[in-house]
C-alpha cells in the first residue's frame, strides 16, 4: 500500500512537471509548497492549469478503479466494468440529451460559462444515465444466472445506446456533433475552478458509499445465498453499489468523457499486488492503483516536449488491454481471478 501512495505522489509530481512547457521537479515541488519561485510563469502554468488536472486526475482514477471493483464482484465477473456492461454508454447519452438536445448553450464546453448550474445538469443528466442502465442490467441479472451471458447483455445493451446517441447526431447540427465528438475522446484539461470543486464532491460522495459497502462486497464474493444466510440485505447492498457507482461513473462521464479499461484493468492490478480479496483492503488500494495509472496515462498523453495532446481515452485503452490479456493468460480459469 506504501509503495502505491508512493507511485501516486511521484506520478503527481510528474504529470505537473511535463508537457509542452518543461518545469524542473525541485521548481514544482517548491510552487506546490507554496514558496517563491524565479520564474512566475512557472507559478502559474502549474497553480492555474496543471495542478487542476492532476487533481482531476486523482479523481477520475480513485472512482473508475472503485466502481470497476464493485462490478467485478457484484457480478462475480472479471470482466466486468462500467464500460463492458453499458454503464459509460448510459452516462454518454444522458450527456448527449443534455448536448444534443440543448442546443450549442448547452454543450459540454459551455458549463465553463454556466458555471455551478451547468456543471450540475452534467452530472445529473449523466448518472441517471448511467444509474437506468444499471438498474436494467440488475434487473436482468435476477433472470440470467451465467456471467457470461449478463456480460453480452450489457454489450448489447451499449450497443443500442451508442446507436441511440449516432442517430441523434445524425440529425443534430455540425456544431453540436463536434463539440460532442470532442467530449467522447476523454479529456482531463477542461476541470477547472468550481467544476473541479463539484467532480471531487460527487466522487467523493460515491467513494464514502464504496467504502460502506466493503462487508457487503466481502458476502457477495461467495454469492447471494450465502450473502443472506449471513444477515445480509441483498437489496440493500445492490442498492448502495447502485448509488455508488452511478454516482462514480456519471459524474467522471460527465466532465471527462468515456474513459476506458481502468475500471477493468486496476482491480485485476490491485488483487494481484496485494495478494487479497479483502475489499477493506482492495477499495483503498483501488483508488492508489487507479490514480497512478491515470496519472501516468496523462503524463504519456501529453508527449512531454510536443504541443500535441493524444486523447486520454486512446492511451488508457494502450495500456489497459494488456492488463486484461495477462489477466486471461496468466489465469486461463478467467473466473478464478476475483479469489
């Protein structure tokens, strides 16, 4: 756990310091601690720009990696996630109906001008998406016994909503088709001011609910009917990971667009460094696994020395799907890797 606190203070640290404008370590660490810098233009670059997306960073990673985790173990399927079972679809279109259907006011990049308000349509529009989705996909779950069966469930069910969200934008103007196009490519730069101020109170919120759900997540590992022969609620619980992980997915949907394979990728990272299927131990380290991997992806995303900027999105995937093939080849029986 140490050493995962330890990547994600250095991963902080790195992600400020590179990018198109090249600041000296020593020089961040000093503006961080709040003393005088030779050059405030550095002082700037990292107060005002940086360090805002290295916290969204932070955020973005803790809550993909938790919500990820709660969806493996709910299902008891390793491949779960918010993007295999539909979830970030769901969010996508609630942002979409907002974008889309509000006109050019209402686009992603205009809630910098609508401030608080707009922020919070955002996020409500986006976790009653993704919070719909779930619901159904709970809802079939009660039917459907095989895992693998849910998991073709929830792809087909983001199937039907991505082509929900295509036929809207056939019929949407050329300028709300691309300031949606922009959202869908996964961006951590546009959190800023109080926008980050509500994105970290929502995630926030969703990683107090993952933390009280962690017995409850440790009952389900062996199934419901033991969940219950413990005293467990069981729909209570699947309530509480509900609300969570809407919360979590929604609202990192809804200010940074569709981030992949790290909901899938550092739970599977997580088991296999602490060596654990303790969720009191596993949430925390969730979030530190998360965190840093986001932060690194961020900091490959900005080609250190280039002007340019790949999608965040892009380099997750890059480096998330390895994760998942090791996970299939070093366990073939890809079920026995939750224990």
């Amino acid at each position: 756990m140490l050493a995962l606190a330890g990547l994600v203070l250095l991963g902080f640290v790195l992600d400020i310091a590179l990018g198109p404008v090249r600041i000296p370590v020593l020089a961040v660490v000093k503006i961080l601690l709040g003393q005088p810098t030779d050059n405030p233009a550095w002082a700037f670059i990292v107060r005002e720009i940086r360090l805002p997306k290295a916290l969204t960073a932070l955020a973005v990673g803790s809550g993909l990696a938790v919500s990820g985790l709660q969806m493996q173990t709910l299902f008891r399927n390793p491949l779960a996630g918010p993007s295999a079972l539909g979830l970030t679809a769901g969010a996508g279109l609630g942002v979409a109906v907002v974008m889309l259907a509000g006109g050019s006011v209402a686009n992603g990049f205009a809630i910098r001008a609508l401030g608080l308000a707009g922020s919070w349509t955002l996020v409500l529009a986006a976790t009653t998406g993704a919070g719909l989705v779930m619901a159904l996909v709970l809802a079939l779950s009660a039917r459907v016994r095989d895992n693998v069966v849910l998991l073709i469930v929830g792809l087909m069910l983001a199937s039907v909503t991505g082509a929900i969200v295509s036929l809207w934008q056939y019929f949407s103007a050329p300028e709300q088709i691309q300031e949606y196009l922009l959202w869908t490519f996964g961006s951590l730069g546009g959190v800023v001011g109080s926008h980050l101020a509500v994105l970290a109170a929502v995630v926030g919120v969703g990683l107090v609910l993952a933390f009280a759900s962690a017995k409850p997540l440790n009952a389900l590992l062996l199934g419901e009917n033991y969940a219950r022969s413990m005293g467990l609620t069981v729909g209570r619980s699947r309530t509480l990971i509900i609300a969570s992980t809407s919360l979590l997915a929604g609202a990192i949907t809804a200010f940074c667009g569709p981030i992949g394979f790290v909901g899938i990728a550092v739970p599977h990272l997580t088991r296999a460094l602490l060596r654990t299927a303790d969720h009191r131990l596993l949430l925390p380290g969730a979030c530190l696994g998360g965190a840093a991997l986001t932060l690194a992806c961020d900091c490959v995303a900005q080609l250190p020395g280039s002007q340019t900027s790949l999608p965040l999105s892009v380099v997750t995937s890059l480096l998330g799907a390895p994760v998942v093939l090791w996970v299939v080849l070093r366990r073939q029986n890809i079920r026995s890797s939750l224990t």
